[in-house]
C-alpha cells in the first residue's frame, strides 16, 4: 500500500506486526478480507519503479510517495448478503 510520510510509517518501523483489512460491497452481497503479516518499507529503486507501474492511487488527491509491502502471516475472509 502506500503512504505519506509521518507517524504511521515510523510506527512500522517500531512495529512491523500489522493488519489491513479490505471490504467490498456489491448490490446486496459484501466481502471482507483481514491479511496480518508483516510490513516492511520498500526502499529498493527498482521495486519502487515496478510497485508505481501497477497503477496504485490514493483516494485523496494527498501525496503518498512511501510504498510498503506486507509479507503475510495469515489470510482470513468472509462473504456475506446485506440485510435490507
């Protein structure tokens, strides 16, 4: 994922144990994926060249130049219907 600088990256680099969760709706189904691993700040130019090219774009137009990768531990997802 990607990142500005500040607390959240010099956060990871204390502790690199985290989670990310990702939800998706659609019409009346839903999805929720939970990865836990490890993160880590890519650093390596070329990685950084490859990681740019696949098309990541942050929501707000806010500059986030830090990419960082996370090396998963574990994987759980769910899928559900919306109530009405």
């Amino acid at each position: 994922f990607r990142s500005a600088k500040g607390t959240k990256v010099l956060h990871l680099q204390l502790n690199p144990n985290v989670a990310l969760e990702i939800d998706r709706t659609s019409g009346s189904e839903a999805h929720s994926v939970v990865v836990r691993g490890t993160a880590a700040m890519i650093t390596d130019s070329a990685e950084i060249k490859r990681v740019e090219g696949l098309g990541l774009r942050p929501w707000l137009n806010t500059e986030k130049i830090e990419f960082v990768e996370i090396t998963p531990t574990r994987i759980t997802g769910r899928a559900f219907r919306l109530g009405h």
